[in-house]
C-alpha cells in the first residue's frame, strides 16, 4: 500500500480522528510512535510543515530513539531545510540501526552532500547482510532513493537488479528513468497506463504531466496536473507542473498565481521565487522580476542546481536595462558556482558585449564556446539564438541554416527561430517550411519566438495555419 492509499484508508482516518480528539480535548490517548510519524507525514503533505515537527518533536521527546519519528524528522531537514548536518544529528540518535530504514536514511544524506558514489558503496555494503527473501524489495527502494535524487545512472543500475517487472513500483522507476533520458514516447506510456490502475496516484499523475509536456501536449500536461492537485492541493510538483504549462501557453498571469503557490508551499527553495521573476519579466514587469530573482538568490542554497539560472537570468535582465555592469557581475558570480556551464556564460558574455557594440569581441566569445563544446549542437543553437535577439537577423540565419539543414528527425529546437529569420529576411517558402517543422515539433518554442502574434486559447495544433493566415500578426 502507497502512503496515498493509506492516508485515504479507513485505518488512517480513525487513527488521525484519535489525535485530534485526543489534542481538542487535552487529553490525548496513547499512539505509538511509528503511528505518530504517520501523522505527522500526513500533516507535511498537507502543507503544515510545521504542525508535523512539533508532532515529531513531542514524539521524540516522549519515545526518545525511536526509528520512525526520528527518521522522518532527519528527512524533514534533508527536505525542507536542505541542512544534512542537523539531518545527521536526528540520525544518530536512532537506537535500532540495524534497520534498513536507517541504512536509507544515511544514504540519502550521502546524496544531498552530492555523495553519490559513497551512498552507492555504502548501500552495496548493505545488501552483503539482507537476506535474499528481501533483496528485490530492496533494489526497488535503492533505485528510487537514486530516482528521488536524479542520480539516474545508479538507479537504472539497482532497478536491472530487480526481476520484479510486472511490478508497478518497477514500472514507475522505468518511466521516470525514461524521462530523464528523454524517451518521452516510453515514459508517456508507461505513466499513462500506471494512471489508469491507480488513478488516485499523484505521483503516477506527476510523471504523466511531466511527460506530456515535454511531448508538447501542454493542455493534456494541466489536465493531469489538476488531477494531481485535486488528489493533493499542497502537492508543490503538480502545482509547478500547472505553472510550467500555463507558463509554455503563454498565459503569464496565471502561470505567475501559481509559481506564486510553489514558492508558499517551498518557501526554502529559491524555485518559486525564480519562476515568479521569469515570468515577470516576459510580462515586461522588469523591476518586479529581477526583485523576484534577487529573492531568489538569497534563499537558493550555493549547491542547489538553480543558482546559475538565477544569476544568467538576472544577468539578461540588467543588461535589458543597460545595466552592463551589474549583469557582469552575475556572470562572474554564476561562473563560481558548483552546477555552472562555463561554455554556457561564454555565451552569455557573448550576448552582453554584442548588446553593447563590440561585435568582434562578441564573435571571439561565442567562438569560444563552440570550440570548448567540440561543436556541440546545443551550444552552437545557443549562439543562433543570443544573434537573433541581438537583432543580428542575417548573421543568425546562417547558424540556424548550417544547423538545421540535415532536418534530424531528433533535432526539435530552433525552427522556429529559423523560421523568423527567413520571415523577417523575405524568404517566404523557406518560412512556411521551417513554421511546419516547427509547429509539429515544438509548438512551446512557436508561442515563445511569435509571443503575441498567437492567441492564448488557441490549440498548438492550430498555430501553423494561424500564422500563415494572419502574416501580419507574426
């Protein structure tokens, strides 16, 4: 049984109508301490944070070393805190380590320490003393620890271990680890069939959304974003998933009411409060989003992966404004970051010193770029893109045209900034062709590259003809 399906049991529901009875009348009946981490899980799903440390608090106090709540307390600090420091003390203070609960948590703190292969060694010790009646629930519970953590690599490794594949567990990690690959066909699948055995799954619904989205199905992504929601009004992933698709539809008032919602639900991580700057700033609220990004800034830990986004953002920004300067200075700061893309910055560079004239300066920066990258593909349609809105129509053209020419049936990027140069440059066969491609393989880059020219409630699958019967609005 999933915690989803516990929470919902009837079991559950009495056990949680004993607490609060127990708390409404002062005097509360005795529940056991794993029953009390229970609730007190409940209570952090539910958004009250708070409520479920002094939960796990007064339970700690009362069963001192019992597993359960001092387990979760640790999480709650890996968690919501980031801090695997304190995560550790709560750790330590576990009486039964002989538990493999214990033996999950230790290597989770691993993994927030970005400790990846010691939390693989330390979890290959492990399993020398599990018995072989359980190694199978163990190598899906490794797997998905590695999973919770992006650590995809390790955990396709623990879940091949597995010969538990008509399992749904086993076929949840299959899909996510699909969608970290990018099979989004194989993960779309996957998840769409998971949902439909267990549709009260946020989890399941999650996944499904992701998928959907990055298969351009951004309607279909909300959908299942709001049956995620209804499941779980406090479910921060599906809350941002609804932001990311309104966000992709171009509908930035509504996207920002709901990063809004995530950085409430997660007011310790910077991701709310960066996405409430982004979205600010596509809606020419330029003041109002770099306040947002600086916000952002100051509460995003120095390893969490969002930081150089924040700095590059917040480095476009200010040079929007003519704040060169300023915007150096968070290149600088971006590139003494632990999760920074120096071929990444050297475009940036690139942007701000053509921004500013220095054309030949410019041109050596990107340059640099695309040699440190080996030609990387990506990189060079970073450069084609940062051209184009330096308003050098023609210089950017000729990248997304030596780029695109081989039409790789893998390649969705940069037709549609393709198809606005040949728009802007006359070449009106060369246009319609590259808006197809475009409109077929990436409608989310259509709506960012013609912004107002397409009306917000018009389906991805109508943009092309649109375009082409409305010349003058693209």
């Amino acid at each position: 049984m999933t915690n989803d399906e516990y929470f919902r049991s009837e079991e559950f529901k009495n056990l949680l109508c004993t607490y609060k009875n127990g708390q409404k009348n002062g005097s509360p009946a005795y529940i056991d301490p794993d029953d009390l981490a229970d609730i007190a899980e409940f209570y952090h799903l539910q958004g009250h944070t708070d409520e479920a440390i002094k939960i796990l608090d007064d339970t700690i106090e009362k069963f001192p070393g019992a597993s359960a709540p001092l387990e979760f307390r640790a999480r709650i600090e890996l968690l919501v805190n980031k801090d695997p420091y304190k995560a550790e003390k709560f750790a330590d203070q576990i009486e039964d380590k002989s538990d493999l609960e214990y033996d999950y948590l230790r290597a989770e703190i691993m993994l927030v320490r970005r400790q990846n292969q010691e939390a693989d060694e330390y979890l290959q010790s492990c399993l020398k003393s599990i018995e072989k009646s359980d190694r199978e629930d163990f190598y899906l519970d490794v797997a998905t620890l590695f999973a919770d953590y992006n650590v995809m690599d390790k955990s396709h490794e623990w879940l091949m271990r597995s010969k538990q594949t008509n399992s749904d567990d086993y076929k949840e990690l299959l899909g996510r680890i699909a969608l970290k690959k990018g099979d989004y066909t194989k993960s779309l699948h996957i998840f769409s069939d998971l949902v439909e055995k267990n549709p009260y799954s946020g989890s399941h619904w999650n996944h499904l959304a992701s998928s959907q989205y990055f298969s351009n199905l951004i309607k279909e992504s909300i959908t299942s974003s709001e049956f995620s929601i209804a499941i779980n009004p406090y479910d921060d992933e599906a809350v941002q998933n609804k932001a990311n698709g309104l966000f992709a539809l171009g509908n930035y008032e509504e996207a920002l009411v709901y990063y809004k919602k995530v950085a409430e639900l997660c007011p310790k991580d910077g991701t709310g409060e960066m996405f409430q700057g982004i979205t600010l700033l596509k809606l020419n609220r330029m003041e109002e989003g770099i306040a947002h990004l600086k916000k952002a800034e100051k509460i995003a830990d120095r390893d969490q992966d969002i930081l150089p986004d924040i700095y590059q953002t917040l480095a476009y920004a200010l040079s929007d404004l003519g704040d060169q300067q300023q915007a150096m200075t968070y290149i600088r700061k971006a590139e003494h970051t632990p999760a920074a893309n120096l071929n990444e910055l050297s475009i940036l560079r690139g942007h701000l010193l053509m921004a500013k004239g220095e054309l030949e300066k410019a041109q050596k920066t990107y340059q640099k770029a695309i040699y440190n990258s080996n030609f990387d593909a990506e990189i060079v349609l970073r450069v084609a893109i940062s051209i184009y809105e330096n308003n050098h129509v023609e210089l950017a053209y000729g990248f997304f045209h030596t780029l695109l020419q081989n039409d790789d049936d893998e390649q969705i990027d940069g037709y549609a900034y393709l198809a606005a140069c040949c728009k802007e440059l006359g070449r009106e066969e060369e246009y319609k062709n590259a808006l197809k491609m475009a409109c077929k393989r990436n409608p989310i880059e259509v709506k960012a590259v013609f912004g107002e020219a397409i009306p917000q409630d018009l389906d991805t699958d109508e943009y092309y003809n649109y375009l082409i019967a409305n010349p003058d609005k693209s």
